[in-house]
C-alpha cells in the first residue's frame, strides 16, 4: 500500500492538501510498519487545486494524508482511485501507522472543509 503525506517542510503534516507541493511518500513493510520510500516536489501548477487533467505524480498513491482537505479535494482524489485521510497533530509516519492499525478511517463529509475553488 502506497501512502502520500502532506508535508511542506518534511517533518509535518501540513494543511491545505490542495495547494500543497510537497509529500512525505510511504510503504507498509512486511510488518505493516510504515517505511519512507521517497519525497515528491510539486510544481505550482501540479498542485491538485491548479492541476487540469492528464497523469498526475500522485496517481497511483492509495492514501494520502493530510492535515486538512477540502471536499472538492476529496473527490477530487476518488476518482484518482486515491483515499484521503485526515490527519491534525500527529506526524507523518504516526498517521500512516495509524491508518496501517485501523485508527484513522478515510475522511467524511464532517471532517472536509468546505470547498473553495
């Protein structure tokens, strides 16, 4: 299972998972224990809120992780075929293990901000 995480600076979940840029990428071990795999840096324009078609560097992430999501966000990332979770003050790789354990659930209409396009 591949994970994306929103991570402006590396070391945190950050908010607003439309305009962000940059993401903390995971893998579940043989374990089920969270592994970095790697780091994706957007373009300005790739950001899910700016970006218009075609293939994007996140398709083919299962589950992405964020601190906040928008509901157009949201489903946005469905019809990727990816889940989106939110995640507020736990740090990237506590989420994913979280996700992993069955405590973090994918985000509901209750927890999506209001869609701001």
């Amino acid at each position: 299972m591949k994970f994306a995480v929103t991570s402006q600076d590396y070391l945190t979940i950050t908010a607003h998972a439309g305009k962000t840029t940059r993401f903390l990428l995971f893998e579940a071990d043989a374990n089920g224990k969270p592994v970095e795999t790697g780091r994706l840096d957007l373009d300005d324009e790739q950001t899910i809120h700016s970006f218009r078609g075609g293939r994007h560097p996140l398709d083919g992430v299962d589950v992405l992780i964020a601190r906040s999501a928008g509901q157009c966000f949201v489903d946005r990332m469905k019809e990727r075929g990816v889940v989106t979770v939110v995640a507020p003050g736990l740090l990237p790789r506590d989420a994913v293990a979280a996700y992993l354990s069955g405590l973090l659930k994918p985000a509901s209409r209750a927890e999506a901000c209001d869609c701001h396009d």
